[in-house]
C-alpha cells in the first residue's frame, strides 16, 4: 500500500506542478478582469469534468477489485454507461451554455461555455481506463499516465502565448490537444493488460453498475461542487471579474491538499475493499490507521505552511494585489483538506458498502455550504465565502470519521495525536512569523518553506514507520 500511495503522490505531484506552472503564468501575463474570467470557465470545466474522472474512475476500480464479474463484459458495460453521461453532459453544455451563462451575470461566457462540450469525450475515455488499471491494483501504469498528463497540459502556455489572440479560448485549445492525447495513451495501458482480465461465469448487471458508479457519481459531484461553488457564488453576488480572480488565485493554492490526498483514496479503496470482502476488520482498521498516520505526517505539514505563508505566497507568486485573498486562503485551504479527508472516510465507507450513508453526508454538507456561502459571502467577500466552505467541510469530515468508526473501530492511535500536537504548534509559531517577516522574492519563499517542511516531515516519517514499509527499503536491511 505503501509503494503505491508514494506512486500516486508524485503522480500527484506532477500534476500540482504543471498546473501551478499554467496558473503561474495566465496570473502574471493576464490582467486580473481576463484571468478572473479563465478561472469562471477552469471553475464551470472542473464541475463537469468530475462526472468523468474520480466518479466513474472508483466505482469501475471497486467492481473490478471485487475479482466476481467477466471483466471485459463488466468493460463494455462501463464504457456505455460512460458514453451515457457524456452524450447528456455534452448536449446539456451545448445547448445550455446561454442558461448558465446568464445565471452568472456574464453573456460573454456562452462561447466557452460550449467549447467545454469536445473536453468531454476524452476525458471520460481516459478516466475510465485509470479505473480499470487502478481496480488491478497497477499502480506504476496508473501513476505512470497520471504524471505524463499534467506535462501535456503545458501546452496552453504556448497556445495563449502564439496561437491564439483569445486567451480563453488559447487555454481550453490546450487542454483539449492533453485531453485527446492522453485518453489514446490510457487506452493503451488498459490494452497491455491483456490476460490479467479477471474470467468469470457471472455478469454484473447494467443496473447493477449504475447503482455502483451512481454513488461514486453523487459523492464526487457535491465533492467538486464544494470546490467550485464558492467561486460562481462570488462571481454572481459580486459580479466583479476583478475579485473572481483574486479569488481563482486562493483557490488555486487551496486545492494542493486535496490533489496529494486523491492519492490516498485511489489506493485505499480497493484494498480495504479486499480487506472487508475477506472479514478482515482487524487489517482495515490498521490500514485506516496508516494511511491517517501518512496524511498527518505528510499532508498536514503542507497545509499548515501554505496557511501561516498565505499573504506572501499570493502577492509573490501572482502580483502583490493578491495579498488582498490573504485571509481566505488561509481558511480556504484548511477546508478543501477537510474535504479530501472526508472523501477518504467516504471511500472506507464505501469499501463497507454504505452508499446511502455516503449519499445524505454529500447532500447535506453542499447544502450547508451553499446556504452559508450566499450568507457569508455578502457580509465578508472572499473571507466569508472561504469560511462558509471550512464551516461545512468540517462538519462533513467529522461525520464521515465517525461513520468509519462504527464500523471499523477506533482507528486513532498515539501517534496521530502526536502528529497532531506537533504541527499545531509549528502552526502557531510559523503563523505570527509570516505575518510579521518581509520576503521579496518567491524563491526565498520557496526555500523557507521547504526548511520548515523537512522537520515536520521527517517528524511524520518517523512516527508513521513508513521507511520500515517500503520494499526498497525491506531489500537493505
């Protein structure tokens, strides 16, 4: 398990990079007003694309980590039930893009809008076969295509820059060339795997694996509208391109947590699945430990130093106007880490087959966050709307936690309050010494918060033992 969480983080890795390198430079070679309106469409992409990506992507691994169905049936059943939700989503994108776009106060968005449409096909195609490799537990193939896609989405740099006059429209042009490319290099990999499909006499049903993906479906959507709510509801309550943008680049670093948590839950799902298949309670609640051991040891570090370093990483990486989302950001990305934890409870949960328990923790946090979002958002601008998402995250991620208790048992050990005690306290210390320090460079920056990582670090992988887990490291000794 180990091996393949790392796989996934530098997979993860990869792809925070190439992002941050795309938003590095739309944020500094477009004005505020334009890069506000990129990120409304990035937002409006990112809501759609869940529909195709983490959704279909665990309910296909689960089925298949499950080892019961004819697998290439259980394919092809997939790839229909894919190709459903992209012929709805793509006429709906088309044909709805005047609807949504004047549901956020701006016209000009309907032709992006429908550009978003042709993402589509090739984003579930690729999605679905990341499922298919990750239900075969081929985490170096899966990890593999995850850090090639990132790269070729560098492709919008050159296109806003030489290609296209539109800046908007240059950044999705990008992403379709990584889109389109990356979908036939996934293909591929599946392809490879040949005779280690599973055989079998049983099939499983249409309805079957609709209900299956259907869940997936409802926890990753109100997951991605949690992310991107916040965003539409300040472009509409301040009908500002300006703030948006501010707003887009407090997002933007926000998010970190979540994308290096996703490679927690892609691994945990099919092997507590596996674990609870067989009874083995006693194995899941141990791998539940570790990986929690793992997030607060490695994660947390990462969240505590982009909070207490929140000011001077948005005027030194973007344009010192930013400084304004300081107090957002460093709410904002406590909650989207709150967030990813709560989709990791939501995949244990999964694993015990609770998909109605998952089903009413999504619902009700989107509908807390919704209603604070509008209320706090009028009061207190980009603030309120990051606090209204901690609020609701939060009472999420407990929630969920206190489901996988029930069920597993108490999964907190000594070194996770340890963990805990030890990075509240940098946070406080690192807090009032970023609030108070001057640093004029972004390099700097970069350095001083590498320094205050290695000790958390290494705090964390000490007490987590993962070096004693690794089997490059087992070889040695």
């Amino acid at each position: 398990m180990y091996l393949g969480i790392i796989l996934h983080l530098l997979s993860k890795i990869s792809f925070v990079i190439g992002s941050y390198a795309i938003h590095f430079f739309l944020g500094r070679y477009l004005p505020e007003a334009e890069y506000g309106i990129v990120g409304t469409i990035l937002t409006i992409m990112n809501f759609e694309y869940i529909f195709f990506t983490d959704g279909v992507r665990q309910g296909m691994a689960k089925t298949i980590s499950m080892e019961r169905y004819e697998e290439k049936a259980l394919i092809r059943t997939g790839l229909l039930f894919q190709t459903g939700i992209v012929l709805l989503f793509f006429g709906s994108t088309y044909l709805g893009a005047p609807v949504i776009a004047g549901m956020l106060g701006d016209a000009g968005l309907i032709p992006y809008i429908r550009n978003i449409a042709f993402l589509l096909p090739f984003t579930g195609l690729y999605s679905l076969m990341l499922g298919i490799l990750n239900g075969h537990k081929a985490f170096k193939a899966e990890a593999g295509i995850s850090i090639v896609y990132p790269v070729l989405k560098l492709s919008v740099i050159p296109a806003v820059m030489f290609l296209f006059s539109d800046a908007v429209f240059g950044t999705q042009m990008g992403f379709l060339f990584a889109a389109v490319t990356i979908s036939l290099i996934s293909v591929f990999g599946v392809w490879k795997l040949g005779p280690a499909l599973h055989r079998s006499e049983e099939r499983m049903s249409g309805m079957e694996y609709a209900k299956t993906a259907a869940s997936y479906l409802l926890l990753f959507g109100a997951s991605t509208f949690m992310m991107n709510l916040d965003t539409l509801v300040l472009k509409r309550v301040s009908g500002d391109n300006e703030i948006v943008g501010y707003y887009t680049g407090v997002a933007n670093f926000a998010k970190i947590p979540y994308y290096l948590l996703t490679a927690f839950y892609t691994v945990v799902l099919p092997i507590i699945t596996g674990h609870y298949m067989q009874g083995k309670i006693n194995e899941a609640r141990e791998k539940i430990a570790d990986v929690l051991g793992l997030a607060l040891g490695f994660i947390l570090p990462i969240i505590v130093i982009v909070s207490a370093a929140s000011g001077h990483i948005l005027a030194l990486f973007y344009k010192p106007s930013y400084r304004r989302g300081e107090n957002a950001l460093t709410l904002l990305v406590f909650a989207i880490a709150f967030l990813g934890m709560m989709l990791i409870f939501s995949m244990i949960l999964s694993a015990a087959d609770r998909k109605a328990l998952i089903a009413v923790i999504s619902v009700g946090m989107l509908l807390l966050q919704a209603l604070l979002c509008v209320i706090l958002t009028k009061q207190y601008s980009l603030t309120g709307t990051a606090a209204a998402t901690l609020i609701a995250t939060a009472v999420g991620m407990f929630i969920s936690a206190a489901a996988v208790f029930r069920i597993f048992g108490m999964f907190w050990q000594k070194k996770h309050t340890l963990l805990f005690g030890i990075n509240a306290a940098a946070y406080v210390v690192m807090l009032f010494a970023f609030r108070h320090a001057q640093i004029g460079n972004f390099f700097v920056l970069v350095i001083l918060c590498g320094l205050c990582y290695v000790p958390l670090a290494a705090a964390g992988a000490g007490l987590s033992g993962i070096w004693k887990e690794l089997p490059f490291i087992r070889k040695r000794r």
